[in-house]
C-alpha cells in the first residue's frame, strides 16, 4: 500500500493529541487503539523511507580509536 506524506503528518497529529479518528482530503479512518495507530505510523515511516524515534532494533557501533 502507498502512503503520502500528508496521511502520515495527520496520523502523527492526532496520535501526538491521543485522538483515535484521522481526517483527510478524500477521507478519514478511525483506528482502534493507539498502539494499532503506532504501529501503521512505524509502517508508513518504513514505506516512505524515514527513520523511527522508537530505537529501532539497531545496535551500537564502538570503535577502539586506535
């Protein structure tokens, strides 16, 4: 499924306001909870190619300096 920037700004918006219904030109969803809304904006991040804020499953890269 594709994504736009505008549907992820809205979801971010309401979920940043705890509010479960997200309107945009041409339509509107109401989610469930807001994990479920958490998790399709971790989605949408990935499908539009951004990073997450949550830590992501990255590990740490040390260097001796040496």
């Amino acid at each position: 499924m594709a994504f736009t920037q505008q549907q992820l700004n809205a979801l971010e918006d309401a979920y940043a306001q705890g509010a479960t219904k997200v309107k945009w030109p041409g339509g509107e969803v109401e989610y469930r909870t807001l994990d479920e809304m958490q998790r399709i904006i971790r989605e949408m991040r990935k499908s539009l190619n951004q990073s997450t804020s949550d830590g992501g499953n990255g590990y740490p890269v040390y260097r001796s300096g040496l």
